[in-house]
C-alpha cells in the first residue's frame, strides 16, 4: 500500500463519495451505506450529483459522515469509491491528501489513478460477482451491493445493521434478500482479508441520531399537502419537482382509499403542460378544494398568466417551486436560489406574491401546511420556494410529527345562511380592515353567486372600466399584502441581535452557514445571523435591517435577487448591504462561506465584529 | 364603462317550471355584444336549456376564456357562480372545478380562437381527460374583439371584410372532438333555437366531456357576401342529419313517431333524448362512421349539424376512471383527510 504519510484518525468525521454510472442501480448500495451510519446513532447527510439523464452517464453520491451533526455539503473527499472509468481522472484529483480510494480491480488498474498522496485500495468486484451471481444485470446490481459490504469493513459499520437494513428493504423478496445479503458478505470478507481494515476513517457509534430521519424535502412537502388535507393536485412532470407528486399520490394510494369500497378522497391531474397544472389549481381552489401544484423555474415561466389572473381574482393556490440552475433549460439537476424575484413579481401589472422558504425538508413539512393555510386566508396565492438540494436528497432532520388539534384555516368564506343575513353579497369589499374580502363557493346559493374574472372590476365583481372602481380593488390588495407580512412565517434569529455586523439568508444556505459561524467565532469574528422564512418581510426583517451597521446577504444566485427583494421592499440604505454569492449548482458549502465572510470583513471587520 | 343593470320586473303570468322560477330567474346582465350576434341566441338558448331543465341556478358554473364569446357567461343565469378565465385556458379551469366538487354542472362557452387556436390544447386534454361538462364553442370564424381576424376555424377561401381569401384549413372543433374519442358532440346554429336547446339540454345531462359547435354569426365582421360563416351562407348550406329532442327524467314521450325513425338515448341521470334520424341509414353511435359523413357532406358544401355523436361516456368519465368518492370533494370532512399522528408516526420508521 503506498499511502505516503500516515492519515489522521478521522472518527465520525469524513465524506465518503461514490462515482458512478447512472442506471446501474448504484443508489441502493449507497442508501444503504448512508442508513447503515445513521442507524449506527452518527448523523449523515447525503447528495445526489446526479445528470440530466436515464442512463450510461457519470453520477456522484456523497456521504458526510458528521458527528457535529452538520448538515452541508463536506466540500472535500476522504474516501473515493471510484465505478466509473469514464471519470476516473477527475475522481483521483479530487480525493483530499491523505485519503483513499477503492476501485475495481478484475481489470488492471489505469495508469490515471497513479496518486502518491493517497492510499488506493482494490477490490475485484467484477470477478467476484461473476463467479457468485449469474445474469448481466443481476452481476452489476450485485457489485453495487459487494461494495458496500466492503465500505462496512473498510469504514467499520456494524454488519449486523446493514443485515438488518437488507433484511427490511426485501422483507417481501426472500430470495432477492438472500442474493444481496450473499453480495455483502463477500465484500466484507474480501476486505477484512486483504484490505487495511479499517481505515483511520472510522464509524464509532454514538446516539446522536434518536429521534431523527433522513427524509428529502418534496417527500416531506407531500406530507404536508396530505397532512394539509389537499385534495386536488396538478402537475406536468418537471425536474427536480416530480417526486413530490409521485410521494403525494403514493402516501393518498396508501392513506386517501376507502378500504372498503375503493373509492379516493383525491385527485391527482397529470396536466398537458404547466398552464393546465395551474389552471386545475386556480379551478379546483375557486371550488373550494384545498389544491396544489409543484414545478420547478421553466414551469413558473409558463404559470405566470394564471398566477396574475390568482392575484387580481383572489384565488388561493399553493406552487410549490423546487428551484434548479437557470436561466432557460439551465442545468436541471443541479441546485440554485433563482426564481426568487420571478415569484416574487409574478406576471403582468401590479402583482407581489407571498413566497415561503424551507431550509430543509422538516421545514418543507410544515411551511407546506402554513401555504395551504396562509393562502386561503388571504386568498391569493402562496409559493413555497424549495430547491433542488432540500427537494431531492436526504437530510438528516427531527422526525416530522403532528398535532391532531390542526384544522384547517380556510378563510373567509360565507355560508348560504350567513350570505342570507346581508343584505347584497359583494365579493370584494374589505369588510374587516385587512384587505381580506369575503369569498363564497359556487354551489352556495343564488344570492351568494359572483363572477370571477380577471378584467377590471369593482367591489362586487362587476366587470368595470371605472378609474375608481379599478383603483379601489387594487388599493384594498396593497392592503392585503400588508397584512400578508404579519402573516408569514417569522424569521429565525441566531446571535444576540445586537452585533455591529449580520449575516442575512434564505432556504438550503441555513446548514452551511450555521457550520461557518462556528469556524468564524473561533477565528473571532461574532455576527448576529437572521433566516427570513417569508415574502413580504415583516418588522422583524425591518429591525435586523435597521439594527445593523452591515449585512452580508448570502444567497444561491448570480444577481443577488434577495439583496435585490430587500432593497425594493425594505427601508434599507442599498450600500449597507453586501452580497456573497455562490451559484455554481452545487450545494454552498461552509468553507465557502466562511471564506467569502472573511474576504468581505477583513482584518478590522474582525474586530468591528468582535467589538460588542 | 360599467355593466349595464337589467330591470327585472316579472309578469306575474310568466310560466314557472318544476321549481317555480320563471325565464327571467335565468337572465344575467346586459348583453353588451353587437345587435344582432349570433352569440346572444345562443345565450337565450342556454336560458331556455336550464328554465327547461328546472335547473337550481347555484347548481350551475359557467366558465369561459377571452373574447366576445366569453363575455356571454355573465349574460345568463345571475344565481350562477361564473368565471372568466384566462384566453385559452377555461378547460384548465374546468378540469380543477370539476375534480372539487363533482356535482355542479358545469357549462363552458367559448369561441372559435378561443378554443382552436390559442386554446386547441387545453380543449383537446379536456376531451381526452372526460371532463363531464357541457362545452359550447361559439363559432364564427373570426376574431371579434380585435376587429376582424381570420381565426382558425375559417374556410379555405372565405373572404374577409376588406376582401382578402383565407388560405389556410380550417380546425373543425367537430372532428377533432371525435378523433379524441368525444362521447357527446353535436353542431348546431344560433339561430336555429329549436335545435339548439335540446341539444344543449343533453349535453347538459350527458355524464362526459359535450361538446356543441354552434355556428354563430358575427353581424360586424363576418356577414358579408364571400363569407361562408354569414347568416345567408350558414341557413343556405345548413344540413341537419339527426334532430334530436331532450326529455326530462319524469316526463312521458309526448308524440309518436313511426319505428325506425327514432331511437332514444337514456342519460345518465334518466332524462333521454330522442334522436330522430333526417338521414336513413345514418348512425350517431358510430363514431367512424360519423367523421366520413362530415367529410363527405362537406365536399358537398354542407355543414352537418345535429347529435352528430353520442355514446356512453361515464366509464371514462373524470371521476369515474379515478374512482373518486361520490362525496365532492371540496366537501369531505378534514377528519377523514388527514391520517393522524400516530399514522405519522408509524411511518417514520421507514425513514430511519
């Protein structure tokens, strides 16, 4: 073995990435490996670096393996799993000095993985599959899964775990559990015999992960929408937002079926493009139903005619947006903040909408029921802006749990009786001071009927050309919008709030940044960090503003669109703002951040940071 | 300009219908369209369709796009939610409408450019789909509002206003709903009421996607001499091939006509209608049958009109195919929606 230097003991604290060719049923090997260390009580992470495409090219799985419990991307390899020959070269280059790499030894190793730094470790994968296995298919997917029972001798995760886990996955398949449980000893075995077992990269149990999941972000919006009781969903398929859709008709297959008569409290609508997906919501909320749509940039681009029609007409509808790397086609399998300012201002005219950003999937959870409810309180619709980072891979998080005290809040919504009581139904008069009308479903009664339309109208809904009429609708709407701000969800301060200098953010940055302040007061630098969860801002975005000599407002897009909404929609001065920005698709990192801060302060922002 | 309020004084000799509401309890607003539209028949149809039906005003939701077609939902039935939509895109609306609360019925009237060109999608997908809805495309060949278009239902070589020849085919909104497997569709023309309010009447009743081709004049832009969408060209080459009469469910057939001439058609509901056929030897229930009998009259230089097609449609019905709950479901009770805390629970296990 020609490691040149001895690694550092690295217990509980290391990256494991996986190179591999897509379609090849990687996945499975490497979940399994991921559940094996959290089940061993040491919290994980995952993500999917996974391309555009159905099968034969590179995809990347990264395991961070962080006692600390931190959530973001590692930013360096301790241990490369390098299945992939087309990218051999650039998996080499990116092990960290010191680590490792394990690769399929059946054929001679290439000349390109001549390292000198790092320790390589073969294992004849392919030859020890063919000689135990039969079928082509069979022999690959087997490999996946030998690999993993050598990474469990190479990293030291118990084997009766990962036993355990086989043994769940394929309770149904008895001889499909035989076959992989087969794969995963010879792996083990082959390690234990010839390779350095284990590694200085270790796996210590701790009891660090009780009470946890790891669960990704659009499985846990599902939740929400059913947990939401949202009956009606639309979607047309979109990276990386279908699996939302897929999870919420599986959890209403299994949750939404009258066992007795099979008949579905729900309807899921495979729309003919993203203009149906949102006309199906606007249609379904007008009738009363809770519903829903998720999308990712491309499909808000095609909803915006009906978001404003939404807006002016007072619809309630949820969309759910998991971002990915625009503009246009963008990068689809990569992740960004970008489609904060097009939601935000969503279509022609006049038109603010309320956008809620999840940090992480537990969040997705529970701002997915806040949507629901803040858009049928205001009447308008609500946009929850995940992406594709929080969307598709698993987090290590809380266990999402719910209080059966929950109902609904639908809103304001009249009865026939009540409609009885007035004397002239107006849809659209501001009766309680908050620029929330009354609404009344179809169905209700004669007296209760109202025409919804887009057009110019007045107080009672009647088409109007009247500058006054006009002014008066729209006027009562900026009204809304200010009551939409006491309404969102507050922001999350950490720090003492006092401190000269602060960190501003939004969504998926929360892991990294919480992990750089760390770093940052151990170097001496002591910021105040606030996470706003709405759009609009409330008072509290006001006071941080106002309360700072400086913010640093770090986001997942080129163009600074937060720094952007926060200098269109707040009192504060442009130049005390400043913007660290990372927008390469992949996950921010916490060295990125702490780097970009230091960069930004300085040596005398050090101290004008310590100073209180 | 605001909407124009319609007095409402009623006669007290007005006749009633099984609800005890007279026509003028089906009005709306105003019509603020050109003297003499074709549109405003069709709206005066429609009256008539759900005063005949005895239809409970609420229990009606009236959709359309954009255009001049798509104002008249405001011109019937006040008692009615309506919604006017974005250009194009009322089937999108009707669909979600639809999937919350299945008992409403649910008329769309829309246009020519409304439906086959801006919105050809969304009507093709509300067809495929089944949305059980009654679909009126009031058709005249010509974009109204911004003064006088060709639109994509117009003939090859009508002439416009100021003289020019459309060059390019015409959408034919009535073969397209059959090529997609439409279970209902019916051409009429706004000024044949007679025609129309039956036909409207089972669309209304059919348990499926209806689809009525109402040819309708534009008295503006579009009844000139070269047009073949005019009132004189439309009376002149007008072929019906089968009429048919709406019966409600509890009504006895009141005439009868001789065997073979007539065949009766139960909706869903148990109203029927009697199709009585102009045409020996044609048949409403095939469908292939009915697409060579358009082509082939059109080569002729007629418009077929009448229950073109009508067939079963409730198996492939929206609800029916997704085995939705009788219950609409903007009306399910939170309770029965939610799986609770401890099913929450339970499933965390497989995320750990």
């Amino acid at each position: 073995m020609p490691a040149t230097q001895p690694a550092p003991d690295r217990l509980n604290d290391f990256v494991i990435k996986f190179a591999n060719v897509n379609g090849t049923g990687s996945a499975s090997a490497n979940t399994l490996i991921m559940k094996a260390i959290f089940r061993s009580g040491v919290p994980v992470v995952g993500k999917n670096y996974f391309p555009s495409n159905i099968q034969g090219l590179p995809t990347w799985y990264e395991i961070r393996v962080s006692a600390d419990g931190h959530q973001a991307r590692g930013g360096r390899v301790d241990l490369m799993l390098a299945m992939n020959i087309e990218t051999y070269a650039r998996d080499v280059k990116e092990v960290a000095p010191g680590g490792f790499l394990m690769y399929d030894s059946t054929w001679p190793r290439s000349a390109l993985l001549e390292r000198h730094d790092i320790t390589v470790l073969g294992i004849p994968l392919a030859k020890l599959c063919n000689e135990n296995f039969d079928g082509v298919r069979n022999r690959v997917l087997m490999k996946n899964i030998c690999y993993a029972g050598a990474l469990a001798a190479l990293v030291d995760i118990d084997l009766e775990i990962v036993r355990a886990l086989v043994t769940e996955q394929y309770a149904k398949k008895p001889k499909l559990a035989d076959a992989n449980l087969k794969a995963i000893e010879l792996g083990y075995r082959y390690a234990r015999e010839y390779l350095p077992c284990p590694l200085p990269l270790r796996v210590r149990r701790l009891d660090r992960t009780a009470g946890h999941v790891l669960i990704d972000g659009n499985t846990a919006a599902a939740l929400g929408c059913l947990y939401a009781g949202a009956t009606v969903g639309a979607w047309y398929p979109i990276t990386p937002s279908t699996s939302l859709m897929d999870a919420f008709r599986g959890f209403c297959e299994r949750y939404r079926v009258d066992p007795a008569t099979g008949e579905r409290n729900f309807v899921v609508l495979q729309a003919e493009d993203e203009l149906a997906a949102i006309g199906m919501v606007v249609g379904a909320s007008w009738n009363g139903a809770r519903a829903f749509t998720p999308t990712s940039g491309p499909g808000i681009s095609l909803m915006n005619e009906f978001v404003g029609l939404a807006y002016y007409a007072e619809v309630p509808c949820v969309i759910f947006d998991v971002q990915r790397v625009g503009p246009s086609t963008g990068m689809p399998t990569r992740t960004q903040q970008c489609d904060l300012l097009l939601c935000a201002y969503a279509s022609h005219g006049d038109t603010r909408h309320v956008l809620l950003f999840p940090a992480d999937p537990g969040e997705c959870f529970t701002l997915a029921v806040a949507a629901f409810d803040l858009a049928e309180r205001l009447q308008t619709p609500v946009f929850v802006l995940s992406d594709l980072d929080i969307g598709m891979n698993d987090w290590m998080v809380p266990e999402l749990a719910w209080d059966d005290a929950y109902r609904p809040d639908r809103g304001k919504v009249l009865s026939a009786a009540e409609v009885e009581q007035l004397e002239k139904f107006q849809r659209y008069v501001d009766r309680d001071g908050d620029g929330i009308p009354y609404r009344t479903l179809p169905g209700t009664s004669p007296k209760a009927a109202y025409f919804t339309r887009g057009s110019g109208h007045n107080q009672s809904g009647a088409y109007t050309e009247d500058s006054a009429e006009y002014q008066q609708v729209v006027d009562r709407l900026t009204r809304k919008f200010a009551t939409a701000a006491t309404l969102v969800p507050k922001p999350v301060l950490e720090g003492p709030g006092n401190r000269p200098v602060g960190i501003l953010s939004l969504g998926s940055c929360d892991g990294p940044i919480r992990e750089a302040l760390g770093e940052l007061a151990r170097r001496g630098y002591a910021l105040d960090y606030l996470r706003v969860r709405g759009f609009p801002f409330g008072a509290e975005v006001e006071a941080f503003l106002a309360g700072h000599e400086r913010v640093l407002v770090i986001e997942q897009n080129r163009d600074a669109q937060l720094k952007s909404l926060l200098t269109l929609e707040t009192a504060v001065p442009k130049h005390k703002l400043h913007s660290i920005l990372h927008y390469d698709g992949l996950p921010l990192t916490a060295q990125f951040v702490t780097d970009a801060v230091v960069a930004a302060l300085g040596a005398g922002g050090r101290r004008a940071a310590a100073a209180v | 300009m605001t909407s124009i309020v319609k007095p409402r004084i009623a006669h007290p000799a007005l006749p009633k219908n099984e609800l005890g509401l007279t026509r003028r309890q089906y009005e709306g607003a105003m019509s603020t369209l050109c003297a003499g539209c074709g549109h405003d028949s069709v709206t005066a149809a429609i009256v008539e369709a759900c005063w005949g039906l005895s239809l409970r005003p609420e229990q009606l939701a009236k959709l359309s796009g954009i255009g001049c077609s798509s104002k008249t939902t405001a011109y019937f039935v006040s008692g009615a939610h309506g919604f006017n939509a974005v250009h194009g895109r009322m089937p999108s609306i009707a669909t979600g409408a639809n999937a919350a609360n299945r008992e409403l019925c649910y008329v769309g009237v829309s246009g020519d450019g409304d439906s086959l060109s801006i919105g050809l999608g969304q009507l093709a997908h509300a067809i495929r789909r089944n949305v059980n809805m009654l679909y009126v495309i009031e058709n005249n060949g010509v974009y109204g509002l911004t003064k006088g278009q060709f639109s994509a239902s117009a003939d090859v070589g009508t002439k416009s206003k100021r003289g020019e020849a459309n060059t390019q085919p015409p959408v034919d909104p009535v073969l397209l709903a059959l090529t997609l497997g439409a279970t209902f569709v019916a051409r009429s023309f706004s000024g044949d009421k007679r025609q129309l309010v039956p036909l409207l009447q089972a669309g209304m009743r059919h348990q499926g996607f209806a689809l009525i081709d109402v040819l309708s004049p534009c008295v503006t832009f579009n009844d000139h001499e070269g047009s073949t969408k005019s009132y004189a060209f439309t009376r002149e080459h007008y072929h019906a091939a089968v009429e048919a009469d709406f019966i409600a469910r509890a009504r006895e057939i009141a005439v009868d006509y001789a065997e073979g001439e007539s065949t009766v058609v139960t909706m869903h509901d148990g109203s029927r209608v009697r199709l009585r056929k102009l045409d020996p030897g044609y048949d409403p229930s095939d469908r292939v049958a009915a697409y060579d009998y358009i082509e082939r009259k059109f080569a002729d230089g007629e418009y077929v009109t009448g229950l073109i097609h009508v067939a079963d449609g409730s198996a492939s019905e929206l609800h029916a195919a997704n085995r939705t709950t009788a219950t609409p479901l903007n009306r399910v009770p939170y309770e029965r929606l939610s799986p609770g805390a401890a099913a929450l629970g339970k499933l965390m296990a497989r995320y750990r």
